[in-house]
C-alpha cells in the first residue's frame, strides 16, 4: 500500500515594493499582514493575503496614494469638503446676498487626482444676476435679496430697461445698502423707503453724465437729504 499523500504546493517568496510583510511562512494557508509605506495603499484594500494552492490571494501590492490638490477658496463664499481621497467632495455656498453665477457648487475628486467640473463664482444678488441665473426669462416682480445678514425685497422690472425699484423692510429708519449694487449696469434705480409711520421716501439711482466715469451715481428726486 502507498501511503503517500498530495501536499498542495507553496506560494512564492514575496517581496512587495514600497511595503513590508509580516510573516515567514509560504506553505498552503499561510497568511501574511503587508503594510504600505506613507503616501501608498494596498492596491486590493486587503490588508492580510493567503496562500492558496500555490498562490497568494489577493496578491498583495502596493500604489501610490491618489488624492486631489486642497481645493481653492472661492470669493465671497463658504466651502466643506469630506477629504482629498479619489471620490471625496467640496460644496461651496454663497454667502448671504450673493449668488453662484458660473462653475459647478459640488466637485468631486476624481481618480485621475483632479477636481471634477469648474471652480464657482459668487457675484452679488441684484435684479442681473438673479436673472443671469434663472432658467428662462423672470417676470417682472418682487424678489428678495438679503444684505448685512438682513432680507430686504426688490421689485425688477424687465423688458422695458426702465430700471430696478428698491423697496426696504418697513421698520428700521437707518438701512445701510450699498445702493450702487443693486445693478451692475447703467440702468435706473427708483428707491423706495417706507418709514414705521406710513411716510415714504424715494429716491432715484441714474448715470449722470457729468460722472460718467463712475459705476454709478445719486440723482435725488424726492425729499432731499434722504
């Protein structure tokens, strides 16, 4: 009687570049922990591999760690991103009273090491750039748009080119805006201030062409002084 048995064959030395092994043994269901230098990871994720009939499994090997650059600030806006790992993102977010007008608001690391998309862009929000912004063409109407941390509504006229109509919140007497950005063109600009007591104010932006120079200037047309 023969009274030899089959023994499964061993695995091959290892030998793992940018890495190290742990364990000596290459006989069947022989294990070893390979541990990558800084800045590479183990192609598999599998942190442990096996000898199986004569092979390790999953074969271990070490790549060079992919990640994306630090994203860039954007102005006049906010970002948070999960890492700069292939597949992490950033989310960008206007501030209060200023709105993405281009680029791409969540951008992705992609497995190549570069953001996905285009970097954003955040302009102040006026009656051009919340139509700039708009899917179709916006009626003409009331729409709100916040300054300082305060809301205030705008009435924007479109399609004749008459101008903007500011209308501020009805209580506070002391509105600090920046009339000059409700519109970034030379169009007019009718302000409208009702006051606490009913009282109302107006006042109009225009170019005047003495100052044509300038963005913008004041041409007051009600109660002088306001």
């Amino acid at each position: 009687m023969d009274n030899k048995q089959c023994i499964k064959p061993e695995c091959p030395r290892l030998n793992v570049t940018n890495g190290v092994l742990l364990g000596n043994m290459n006989n069947n269901g022989a294990r070893k922990q390979v541990t990558c230098n800084p800045d590479y990871i183990v192609e598999s994720g599998a942190s442990i591999t096996t000898c199986i009939d004569g092979n390790w499994n999953p074969y271990p090997q070490c790549i060079k760690l992919i990640t994306c650059e630090n994203p860039k600030p954007v102005l006049y806006a906010s970002m948070s991103y999960s890492g700069l790992a292939p597949g992490s993102t950033v989310t960008f977010t206007c501030e209060p009273g200023y709105i993405m007008v281009s680029g791409d608001a969540v951008r992705t690391c992609h497995e190549s090491g570069g953001w996905t998309g285009t970097q954003p862009k955040c302009q102040v929000q006026n009656c051009v750039t919340l139509q700039n912004n708009a899917t179709g063409k916006l009626k003409s109407g009331l729409y709100q748009i916040n300054r300082g941390g305060r809301n205030f509504h705008i009435y924007c006229n479109y399609g004749d080119g008459d101008g903007y109509v500011y209308i501020s919140t009805s209580i506070p007497s002391d509105v600090d805006l920046n009339m000059a950005s409700l519109s970034d063109d030379s169009s007019h600009v009718k302000v409208i201030h009702r006051r606490q007591n009913g009282s109302q104010y107006e006042a109009k932006i225009q170019q005047i062409a003495a100052f044509n120079t300038l963005p913008v200037s004041v041409q007051f047309n009600k109660h002088d002084g306001y």
